[in-house]
C-alpha cells in the first residue's frame, strides 16, 4: 500500500491491486497501461499516441510523469501534472475550465493507507473563479481563501501568505476568457539554498497543509495549514459525532450512538460517523415513543430547517410527530429541527457564548438502560451533595452570625474553621 507522507501521485486510486509485487506498467500501443496480477488492464494513459512504436515514459524531476512521444521528443502526449491526486506540487496547475466547467482538483486520500478518494477536495470556485475553496463530498462548501489579491499575491483569508515571498515563494493568477488557474513556484536565490522540494495537499483529515524540505533539518517544515482548526473541517466526525478542539481525540458518539466502524475509530479516523444503538420507536411502531436528550453548550447542527411553534413544546411535537426528525432546539423564540444525519456539532467550553443546547432523538429504551440509569444516579448524586453543602453553608453563617450577636466565651470545641473538598466527577459513556 503507498505512504502517504511520500506520495504525491497514484494513477489507479479507484482500481487498486492485490498483489504489487505482481502488477505491470508497460508501454502499449502509445500508452502507459497498468497491469494487475492477472494481467488484466486497469489503468490507461488513454490518449491517442501519433507515433506508438517510439512513445515512452519520463519521471521528471520536478515529479511529472510525462508521456512523450519519442525519446528526443519534446512533445507531450499525457503528463500527471494534469491528473493531480491530492498533492499540490511547484509547477501544477489548480484550474478550472470555464468552457466546459470542469474543475482540475485535489481530492485527500480515503484514509492514511487508502489512496481511493476520499470525501474532502480543493478547487476552484466556479462561481468566483479568482478564489479557491475546501468542498465536502463535491456538494458542500466549507471553507474559502477569500478572493486574490494580485498586488500582494495572496489571498484575502490567508494573510500569511504575504510572508512566504520572503522565503522564495511565487504564486501566480491566470484568468481568461478559457480558464482560471493558480500554481506557484520558488525563486532561484531560496533554491540554492537548504531548500531541497516542496508539496502542498490535502490530507485525510481535510486540512492543506503546505510543507518543504531543508537539508539542515532533514525533515519536511509545515508553513502552511488550512482550516487551522480541526473540527472546522466539514463531516470530520460524520454523523451523529460530535467534535471538540481542546481533547486528545477530536470525535465522540453522541450518547446514544457507538462508531460505525470500530476499526476506523481506533486508527483516529471519524468521517464513518455513529450509528444508533437502539432503533427509534417510530419505526417499530412501539407505543411507548421515543424521548429527547438535552445537550447543552454544543453548536447546531448543519442545515436547520426552521417552523413555525408557539413555544418549546410545540416545537418537540412538532419533532416527535415526523418519523425522520433527529433533534430540535428552541432559540430566541425560534423552532428549528433537523431530518437525518447530523453534522458538524461541536462540544464547547462551558464559557462559551456560542453554546446552544439541542435536543437528539433516541429511543424510549435507551433512557431505561443500565447506563443511563447509572447517569441519573450520579446527577442524583451530584445535587444531593450541592444540598448537603448549601445546608453545612448556611449553617455556618447562622452560627457566625448568632456569635456576633450572643457573647460566648471560646472552648476547645468552637467551630474554627470548616472545609469542604469537592472531587470533580466525570461521566465517560462508552459505547
């Protein structure tokens, strides 16, 4: 399986081989063919060669592959620059034809050890064709760099760009009446340096980051990273998980849910998303129906549809009767409820400003589980000893007061100094 932190191109990412050791690239009637283990063609060059008995194959040293059509030949008949995977590198172009509209785009790995495409991908924005955008599963924009500035060769959301100049760096724009485009290059005084090559691209877990390589370091240098936050990468937990920045690991279940794939969760691969873990009564036609969980301090969901309610619980009703509702929320005396998978929640600190609380959908069964059970009793527990405490407190201040008000004379057991010392208790569900 190809290393992704070395690759930067795979030609057959949809039609993988079992056996490498077995597989065959050859040159067939003009054309770089690949072969699999059972000699069967899986990959084409698929261009018409004007000269196939003298067509071949140069690795270039800036990382293209080239077909050209003689050994002197100058003539290009197919080059990878044009067929890029998920690497940016110096020369290739990100482009978008306006003729035809199609986009030549960056498309991150399935996973690290999976080079079939995955759901995130770089382009061209073909409404705005002088900025580039991070699009979600070829529907969904998620993120953009704001358009291009050509006086100081960066782009509006992507400041620090304007400071790469001073270590070589070259972006340029082309825009025409046929096509918009962006490369980038290096300057001849950075390369006579420690620079050695550079790659920019989209990783599985959707964020581009740009990185080169220095002799003195021998290790590739990250100057480039975007969205700088994880959880800002659209779908990053897929559905039905929930997303927060400050832990070790960025996605969890939501109560209620356990990974869709165990196996990927384990190798910190969430985009599979959660799936219930028990059945919504609605679907059983069970007559005990189904219940709401209260989240709180979390972001709404993607794609809200809002409705008319007067008031919250009209607003669950209106929820509870659509088989296909998975959560709601009443906010500013607003009702907003959410069909099927949900995306891109957030756990946020409970200092936040932004922190919304959201209702989910879960089966009657899952409020009557061991686990859950096990929860109301420590939030049970938890409120008992806040009242506990709030009646040690009060008592306390009664007798300070009472001692300023009825002169007593000091004993060996006067009530001099009384501590209380709370142990913070935390609730892992596992699924």
């Amino acid at each position: 399986m190809a290393n992704q932190p070395n690759t930067v191109w795979v030609a057959n990412r949809e039609k993988p081989v079992r056996d490498i050791n077995s597989s065959v690239l050859k040159i067939v009637d003009g054309n770089l063919v690949l072969f699999n283990e059972s000699q069967i063609p899986i990959w084409s060059t698929n261009v018409r060669s004007t000269n196939s008995i003298s067509a071949v194959a140069v690795l270039l040293d800036d990382g293209n592959l080239v077909l050209r059509q003689g050994p002197n030949s100058s003539t290009i008949l197919w080059q990878s620059f044009d067929h890029p995977a998920d690497t940016w590198l110096p020369g290739m172009k990100l482009s978008f034809n306006k003729r035809t509209n199609q986009s030549q785009r960056f498309t991150a790995w399935k996973n690290q050890d999976d080079p079939a495409p995955g759901f995130i991908s770089l382009e061209i924005d073909p409404s705005e064709t002088n900025q580039v955008i991070f699009v979600w599963n070829r529907s969904q924009q998620y993120w953009s760099t704001g358009p291009w500035d050509g006086q100081t060769k960066s782009f509006n959301m992507v400041p620090e760009m304007r400071m790469l100049y001073l270590a070589g760096f070259i972006f340029n724009h082309v825009s025409n009446e046929n096509e918009s485009y962006f490369t980038y290059s290096f300057s001849t005084n950075f390369v006579n340096k420690d620079f050695v090559i550079s790659r920019s691209s989209i990783n599985a877990s959707g964020q581009f980051v740009g990185t080169y390589w220095l002799t003195t370091k021998k290790d590739w240098t990250l100057y480039f990273s975007q969205p700088k936050q994880q959880c800002d990468v659209y779908g990053y937990c897929g559905a039905f998980g929930s997303c927060n920045d400050k832990s070790r690991q960025f996605c969890n279940c939501l109560t209620g849910f356990q990974p869709a794939s165990r196996e990927e969760w384990n190798q910190q691969l969430y985009s599979g998303g959660c799936t219930r873990q028990a059945k919504l009564q609605c679907e059983n036609a069970d007559s005990r129906g189904d219940q709401f969980l209260e989240i709180r301090m979390t972001t709404f969901p993607t794609n809200p549809q809002n409705v008319a309610a007067d008031g919250i619980k009209e607003c669950r009703s209106t929820c509870l009767n659509n088989c296909s509702c998975t959560a709601y929320a009443y906010n500013d005396n607003e009702c907003s409820i959410w069909i099927g998978d949900l995306l891109n929640l957030k756990q946020l600190g409970e200092d936040d400003d932004e922190g919304k609380t959201l209702h989910i959908r879960l089966a009657y069964s899952e409020f009557s589980s061991p686990t859950n059970k096990k929860k109301l009793i420590i939030v049970a527990v938890a409120v008992s000893s806040g009242l506990v405490l709030l009646g040690l407190t009060m008592f306390i201040i009664k007798r300070r007061w009472r001692t300023t008000i009825i002169p007593t004379n000091p004993t060996e057991n006067s009530l001099m100094a009384f501590g209380v010392r709370l142990c913070e208790i935390t609730l892992t569900l596992k699924p």
